[in-house]
C-alpha cells in the first residue's frame, strides 16, 4: 500500500522539508550507530526523545493535516 498523492500548502512544504531533513539525518546517524554497534539497540528510545524534541509531533502533524485534505476531496 502506498501513500496517497498528497500536497502541502506552501508554508507546509518549506517547514516538512525543514523538518524533514533535520529527521532524516538524525535517523541516519543513529541508526548508522546501532547497526555498527558503536550503540545499543535500546538508543532507540534516546533517538525517539531526540527526534520529538527536533519537532518529530510537528512533521507528523503537517502530514496528517495534507492526508486529511486529500481525504476530503
């Protein structure tokens, strides 16, 4: 199953790619880290904490506000 063909408003789009990049890299590095073994498995959670506190509720938001939009049509 794929993702819906949603669009952001222009606002939505420059703050998701903020954001989403911002994730991108932090998911990278840690999990990067974890398969390496240079951390634990359970940094998981440390990731998940840094990855809120980086604006992760915000980027989760911005979709579902799209989503929603696209299910209204």
């Amino acid at each position: 199953m794929a993702m819906p063909p949603i669009s952001f408003t222009k606002d939505e789009a420059s703050r998701e790619a903020e954001l989403g990049n911002q994730l991108s890299t932090l998911r990278g590095e840690y999990f990067a880290k974890i398969i390496m073994g240079d951390l634990p498995v359970d940094a998981y959670d440390k990731f998940l904490k840094e990855a809120q506190s980086m604006g992760l509720e915000e980027f989760l938001s911005i979709h579902q506000a799209a989503l929603d939009r696209y299910n209204k049509r």
